[in-house]
C-alpha cells in the first residue's frame, strides 16, 4: 500500500501536476482544471470573466463515428517542463497535447493518442462563452463591442465545426439574432437562436435571401454557434480520413430544400490522419482580431499570400475588380480611365460566359474578341493584359464536369464522384436493358436534380429504380448514357451510383479534384492570368470532406502555381468558409439592388446578409456585382459607399453600354479619383464612416499625383463643403 502511495505521488511530481493551469497571452488567461476543461477565459485588460457560468469546456473530446460517441476528459495531468496535457477518457484512451502559449494565442497539438480503439475524431472544445454579440461562424470567432475570442485550425484536416454528416458543412439558414436588442427588438413570435429554412424556390439564388430585417441572420458555417443559454461556442475537430463512412443529408438540410433521404459512402483517403491535430486559441481586443490572425499564419507557416505586399486579408487590399462582357476592343482602355487592376472575363455577347474545366478541350473557346471579327489567341491576349499591369481571369464553375468532358465521354474518368458501389448480380451483354444487381443499397434513392446515373466499368447508364424484391432488377434503363458506349459486364463487376452535378453533369472525387487545382493552375499560367472567380466552390463539398475539401483544393493550386513562379493569384468565389477563408481576397457574389442599390446607398437584402457572414468572421462585405453608373453622381455615391462599408464589388463594363452613356468621362473620371484615393490611404476612420451615410452625399477630385479634394454636402443642401486629402502611402 504504501508503494503505491510513493508511485502515485512520483507520478503527480512528474507530471507537475496542479488542481488548476493558467497559461496567458499578452491580451488574456485561459485556466484548465484537473479534469481537462476550460474553467476561466479572461480579458487581461478588463479583467472580465468570459468562460460560460456553469458550462463545460472540454479542452480535447474524442469521438466514434459511427457509434455517435463523445468521450470528454475524465482527468487532466501537466507536464511543466514537457509543457504538456495527459487526459484521459471513459473509453480508456490517453490523449497527449502539447501546449506552446505564444505572445498573442496558445497553441495546442495532439502529439499521441494511446489505447486509441475506435476513435476516428477528435475535438477541440466546444469552448463556451458569454460573448454572442458577433457571431463569426465561418473561423469560429465570437465577439462583442471589446474583445474576441476564437479558434484558428493550424493543418487541412483541423476544420470547423462538431463531426457531422458531410464533416464540417452545416446547411445555409436564417437564425433569428438581434445585432442591436435595443435597436432592433424581436417581435413576441420570435426568439433569439430560432431557425428558419431559407427562402425562395431552392433554385434561384436570389430568392434564398428573403428577409430584410436586421435580426434575421444568414449563417454559412459552424465554427461558432449561437446559444442563446448563456451565450456562445466556438469548435474545430479533425477526423481520420483513412477511414471509409457513411453519411446522410440529415434533418437539418430541410432548411434547404432537400427532404428526400440520400446517403453517400465516403471514400477514405490515404495518409490523412487526425494525429498532429493543432489549433490556435486567442483573445484580443476586437479591433486587433485580424492582425493576430495573421500573426498565427505567418508564425505557424499557414498559406501567407501577398497582394500588393501586404496579406490579402489586409482591409487596404479591398478594392473593386471589373467584370467585362462582350468585345474586348476597349477592355485595355477602360480599366485604366477608371484606375482599377482586374478584370474577369464574364463572357456575355458572344465571348466565354462560365468556364468548365475540360482536359479535351483545355482552353474552352477563350479568345480575345473584336468588333471586327478579329480573334487573338487566349494566351496572347492574357500576356498583353499583363503588360499592361491588368490582372486577368475567368469566371470558373469550379469543379463541375459538364457531360461533353472528355472525362466522362466517350469513356468516363475512374475518378468521377460515386456515392456508393454494389455488384452485377447477372452478366450483361451491349443491348440488355434487364440490369440485375446483388444487393439494393441506396439504389432507390432520387438523385440530386432528378439525375440517376450509374457508372459501370467505361459505360454510364441511366435508370430509374431498383425493384425491391429479388432478383433486383434496375428500371427504366438507358445504355450508353452521356455519349459512352455500351459494353459487356461481367456478373460480380461494380456498379456506382455517380453525384450529379447542380449544372447538368458529375463531380470529381478527391483524387480528380487534385488533378482540376493542378491543371487551374496550369491553365492561369499559360494564359498569363493572375485572376479566377470559382463560382460554384461548394462543389468542392461534395466529396464528403468538408472544409478539408476546400482546403486541399486550394493548396493544390497554390503549390503548382508556384512551380510557376506564381505566388498570388487573386480569387473569388462563392462558397465562403473556413476552408478557403486564407485564400480567397474577395467574394463578389450576387449583384444589383438586392445586394446593394448604388443610387440610394442602401443595403439590399442578400446584401445585408452577407455583409454579416462576411463581417463577423473579419472579411469584407460586398455589393456584388453592380451596374456602370447612369451618371457621374452614381458613380461618386458607388465608390464612396464601398470604400464607407470596407466592401469590394465588382463593375459590369460593355463596350457597348459604356458608349451609350453621354457621361462617360465624367464617370471615368469620378471612378478613378475615388480609387487612386483609396489606394493612397486618404481617408481617416470617422470620413468612412461619414460615408456610410444615406442623406449625406459625397464627392471627390483628384487634384495632383498626391492630393485631392473631398466634397460634401449635408442632408440634402445646396452647399458643398471642401477638403483636402494628402496621400499617406510609404
């Protein structure tokens, strides 16, 4: 007995153990008691508790998937010269993690994980606050009007969000939040964390946004949720991709359209394990947020991309693109009169309207076009642009596979996306329409869009159903389906229910989703493109990975352009979440006065929306894409207004439109001082915020290479008030 008691306490001095931990950073303390949870999350400054009263705050929670098993810490010892944690867990496993507290956040990793058993996830938290002013659910941030607290993944498989179906996605919905209690009172049939379905038909995109007011919240992610209780979560985990599972579209995805019940078997993915699982935890000062942030990028080695010298998450890096239609006779001419840096090509009047990448057909009809009917190669006309200082690029569907790919026609990739695989029961000659399988699985299950499509060897077939008594029979079959040829197969041959695709074809599974960010990148190089909007990105989601999906897909791209010699590329897109949050500069979806009316400087609905997405997670909102002014005035309230909210946007310019305008220049000339203003740093905190304003009008002129003169006029009288503006640009 007594040996026991000398080893037990030999144990305890190892481990330095202690009933409490405090480690800090320069803005907070975090204490972790001896059972392995958070107890305390102070803001050093105020001195102000924000660890939720009487919730728990596991540190580290291990997870069995397909058992829906949560195992939190049952005990916590510490290690003060290994700066380590030892939990342990019910199940009997012992989790090391590794502490680093670093001037502005604490870093954590998973070093070992013994007795592991079954464990396939594990979580960082939930870490409950009292803080749910601001809810930043894209990278898992809480804030209110003083301080910050958030969570930041340091490697691709530490992603946002509980272990989930589709591992991280969690459905587009309204959520009822006020910003402002005062300001904007709930009405009696409302309370605060209620959940709505978005609105609209669930095909239009515009209709998802049907909510004016200011208390009903869009939300696009899951790095941290609402509890109305006591206030806030924020949470990252990470899964062991190795590993096979099976997920559904669960009830949460009523809240967008889908009702039917449909389940896809997730490929496992070779090397990709939850080992080494590490995340960065900080507090600050609200207004420092972004720069610890980059703080924990650059010291951890995360993707650190520069625009213009300076991280393109950095606020002064917001500025407004053109998206170009129709003949490019005067695309050179105008961006420069307006003093802006890139163009995306949308193609509308004759040119290359959504790009899909095509290996048969690389370049998909991209040419420089002229009113005279002259044609200049894509990668000729790319190189001029870039001589020219324009940043160039194309308006991408991402990783959607059109049906006329050489991927799938005349015969389809082995890597197009299969939701699940069952056997041929029955040998099948070329002309068989009676297709008998061994066992139904899913097979019953409507396809997404109405699309049933099986993929069997090198042909792809159509069908309706599956009979649901032996012999299982496929009904409503059509051979050779999307051009393949059809073709013998053997009894015991696979036969794959393929993912559909949003715009009329398939997906890629992982593998092929490497080779479509490699080849982007290829492709962006020989055109001399520095410019790409993937509209579509959430087709990165489809594979069953998640964020891990985006994340992949983008270093992927990045790390071949580099081969290049390429280190920016400037991305927009659709699809904001964690996964791309570090590489995307700018997401310039929807448009018109549903996102922003450009006359009456007032936010339209999709527009409000986002702006908090955008907002709450340190990214800057957008107008989408707007108009060419009708008049010089537009044009004043356009900018200003963009440069008031820190939001980007991009300008629709037509040769032919622009020429019909009898303002033309004066337009140009209004666009170009506001940007070369912008650009010079002019502006003070309190004019950007005079610029948001509705009754006030502003304009601007640009009196020298280094000054200008701002113009204001007060709620609507006839006098202007003048200053002047020095550049304040190193």
């Amino acid at each position: 007995m007594r040996k026991l008691v000398v080893l037990m306490f030999l144990g305890l001095f190892q481990y330095g153990y202690s009933k409490d931990i405090t480690l800090k950073t320069k803005y907070a303390s975090v204490s972790i008691n001896e059972k392995g949870f958070i107890t305390s999350f102070k803001d050093l400054k105020h001195g102000k508790e924000c660890a939720a009263k009487g919730q728990n705050s596991p540190l580290l929670a291990l997870h069995i998937w397909y058992k829906k098993q949560t195992f939190e810490p049952l005990s916590a010892l510490y290690n003060k010269e290994k700066q380590t944690f030892v939990l342990k867990y019910a199940n009997g496993s012992e989790a090391t993690v590794k502490v680093d507290p670093k001037a502005q956040y604490i870093r954590f990793e998973l070093v070992d994980l013994k007795n592991r058993g079954e464990v396939d996830n594990l979580i960082w938290g939930p870490i409950k606050t009292n803080i749910s002013k601001t809810i930043g659910e894209l990278i898992g941030v809480v804030r209110d009007n003083d301080f910050a607290i958030g969570m930041f993944g340091l490697n691709d498989n530490t992603t946002t969000g509980l272990p989930n179906n589709g591992d991280g996605l969690e459905m587009m919905h309204y959520y009822i939040h006020s910003p402002d209690p005062i300001k904007y009172p709930l009405p009696a049939n409302l309370k605060e964390g209620q959940k709505f379905r978005i609105g609209g038909d669930g095909v239009n995109d515009v209709a998802f946004y049907s909510h004016p007011e200011e208390y009903y919240r869009m939300t696009c992610g899951n790095g941290a949720i609402l509890e109305p209780s006591y206030g806030s979560y924020i949470v990252y985990h990470s899964r062991d991709r190795r590993k096979a599972h099976t997920i559904s579209k669960s009830v949460e995805a009523e809240l967008l359209f889908q009702t039917d019940p449909q389940h896809q078997v997730v490929d496992g993915l070779e090397g990709v394990d939850l080992m080494n699982s590490a995340v960065a935890l900080y507090a600050c000062p609200d207004k420092l947020g972004l720069s610890v942030i980059e703080d924990i990028v650059k010291t951890e080695g995360l993707p650190y991309i520069k625009d213009n010298k300076k991280w393109i998450k950095d606020p002064t890096n917001n500025r407004p693109d053109v998206a170009w239609s129709g003949v490019h006779d005067s695309l050179i001419t105008y961006t420069k009169q307006i003093g802006f840096r890139t163009v995306q090509d949308e193609g509308q009047g004759g040119n290359y309207a959504e790009y899909y990448y095509n290996p048969g057909n690389r370049f998909g009809g991209m040419k420089g076009k002229f009113s005279n009917k002259k044609e200049e190669d894509i990668r000729v006309f790319g190189e001029r642009l870039k001589k020219e200082g324009i940043a160039y690029g194309v308006h991408t569907l991402c990783e959607f596979i059109q049906t006329n790919s050489s991927d799938v026609t005349p015969v389809p990739n082995k890597n197009l996306l299969k939701l699940f695989t069952v056997q041929l029961d029955k040998y099948v000659s070329p002309k068989d329409t009676i297709i008998i399988v061994k066992d139904t699985l899913y097979l019953n299950e409507r396809g997404d869009f109405n699309v049933n499509v099986l993929k069997i060897g090198d042909e792809i077939i159509q069908y309706k159903g599956v009979t649901k008594t032996r012999p299982y029979t496929l009904t409503g079959v059509k051979r050779g389906y999307f051009k393949t040829f059809a073709l013998p197969h053997k009894k015991g041959d696979d036969i794959s229910k393929l993912k559909p695709s949003a715009y009329s074809g398939l997906m890629p599974d992982m593998i092929l989703q490497d080779t479509y960010a490699r080849a982007y990148a290829d492709l962006l190089n020989e055109c001399s493109m520095d410019f790409i909007d993937f509209d579509g990105m959430e087709s990165c989601l489809y594979q069953g990975h998640g964020y891990y999906s985006y994340k992949r897909f983008f270093r992927n791209l990045f790390d071949q352009a580099a081969k290049h010699g390429n280190t920016y590329i400037r991305v927009m897109g659709a699809g904001p979440s964690e996964g791309n949050w570090l590489y995307m500069n700018t997401i310039n979806l929807g448009g018109g006065n549903h996102m922003f009316n450009a006359e009456k400087g007032e936010w339209g609905i999709e527009g409000k929306d986002m702006r908090y997405v955008f907002e709450s997670s340190y990214m800057p909102g957008t107008f989408g894409i707007q108009a060419f002014p009708k008049n010089e005035e537009v044009a004043h309230n356009l900018q200003c207004k963009s440069i008031g909210w820190g939001a980007q946007y991009m300008l629709a310019m037509n040769q032919a439109t622009v020429e019909k305008n009898p303002e033309k220049y004066k337009i140009f000339k209004a666009l170009k001082a506001w940007e070369t203003a912008r650009e010079a740093n002019v502006f003070t905190d309190k004019q950007k915020e005079n610029f948001k304003s509705t009754k006030d009008k502003f304009k601007i002129e640009q009196t020298s290479s280094t000054t200008w003169t701002l113009y204001t006029q007060k709620e609507g009288k006839e006098n202007w008030i003048a200053e002047k503006l020095i550049s304040n640009t190193k």
